[in-house]
C-alpha cells in the first residue's frame, strides 16, 4: 500500500506580512529574499495597494542596491501600466523615463516614457521636470543653456 501525502506549500501569510518580512530581509541586507517576498507579495495580491508598494520598493532595490538598471525599469512601468491611477504611478512614470534618460541613455526608449507621462499625467507637478528631460535628452550638463548660470556660479567656488 502506497500513501502519498500532499502538504500545501502555499505561503497563507497577508500582503501587509509579506510587505513587513520583505522589508525586514531588506534592513538585514538579505536582498535577494527580500525581492523574492516582495515579488511573491505583487503575485499573490495585484489588488491590495501593497502591491503597488512592493513594485515600487523593488524599482528602488534593482536601481539603488544591485545597479541593475534595466529591472528597475520594469518595475517602474509595471506600476505606470497597471496601475495607472495609484498615487505613485506617475512618479513611477517619471522615474523609467528618468533612470533611462541619465543611466542607461536610451533616448527613444526616456522619450516614449516620458510622453506617455505628459499623456497621462498632464496637469502634475512633475510635468515642467519631464518637459525640460525631454528638451535636453541626451546633453550634457554644461550642454543645456538653463544650467549654465548655475554650473557657472559653483565653478567658481
């Protein structure tokens, strides 16, 4: 006679515990869990708003702790797409345009963000930021005529 047993695997902790732990794996530099909580998080709950939080913690991890640019791309669009009226989805916008505009330096791809955020968000505060990014995509610093008085003045300090 042959028994088989099935044990649930399944993770019954809620979005705000998984949130809580992610964020717990983080502090303790355990990164790689702590994205893998906070993924799992995104997955198990895309309705609760902690997973807009959780997306958005991961953005922030891929770019700031693992330089891992491009991901932290994708998550940012994630958040922009999916949940295009939360309150973080248009810094989210702002911030693939951003991160692909000054670090990775894919114009084409900051320009489409960018104008998808002029879209879709065209009466925040952050419209004005977006307009000069998309003036001065690609220039250098000392390249962009609105800079020059300030760039000037800390020359010479």
């Amino acid at each position: 006679m042959v028994i088989v047993l099935l044990f649930s695997c399944s993770d019954k902790r809620t979005a705000e515990k998984m949130f809580q732990d992610g964020t717990a794996l983080y502090e303790q530099e355990k990164i790689s869990r702590a994205i893998k909580t906070l993924e799992k998080l995104s997955n198990t709950y895309p309705d609760d708003p902690l997973a807009v939080k959780a997306n958005y913690r991961m953005a922030e991890i891929y770019g700031g702790d693992l330089q891992d640019f491009e991901n932290s791309v994708v998550r940012y669009t994630y958040i922009a797409d999916e949940y295009p009226s939360h309150e973080d989805a248009p810094k989210a916008r702002f911030m693939a345009g951003y991160t692909l505009a000054n670090i990775i330096r894919d114009f084409e791809r900051a320009k489409v963000e960018y104008n998808k955020f002029i879209r879709d968000y065209p009466e925040h505060p952050l419209v004005e930021s977006v307009k000069f990014e998309l003036r001065n995509l690609g220039k250098e610093l000392d390249q962009i005529e609105e800079l020059k008085g300030i760039m000037q003045g800390t020359e010479k300090k």
